[in-house]
C-alpha cells in the first residue's frame, strides 16, 4: 500500500466531478439534509483540491492521464 500524496491520482475531469458535488452536496446541508451529507461533501471538495484520494491509492488506481504508471 503506496499512499505518497505528492503523487495525484485524480484527473481534471474526475476533480471537476468531485468538487460540483461537493459544493452541492455542503448546499443540500443548508436546506435540511443531515450533516452527513455535508461531511461527504467535504470529503469529495478535499480530494478535488489535493488531487489526491486514498481510495485510489489503495487499489492501485488513478484517473489522471498524465501521471506515470504507480507499479507495484
């Protein structure tokens, strides 16, 4: 298990993805959904910003094209 967050595993389609659902999802919070969902939400604002989620780090996978191949 590799997880060096200087690498980024996330593309640019897959951050634009991330960080308009989080923003909804923080929103929905202010017209009654539970803070769960807002939680969420920061989480996927968080991984847009890093270009880093540990999801895909712990399965070896990336979305962004323009990172070299991780290997193990």
């Amino acid at each position: 298990m590799n997880f060096d967050f200087t690498k980024h595993n996330v593309g640019n389609i897959d951050r634009l993805i991330r960080a308009a659902l989080g923003v909804l999802l923080i929103a929905s919070v202010f017209f009654g959904s539970s803070w769960v969902i807002g939680l969420i939400g920061a989480v996927l604002l968080g991984t847009a910003y890093f270009r880093f989620c540990p999801a895909y780090a712990l399965f070896d996978f990336s979305s962004n094209k323009d990172a070299a191949p991780t290997g193990k």
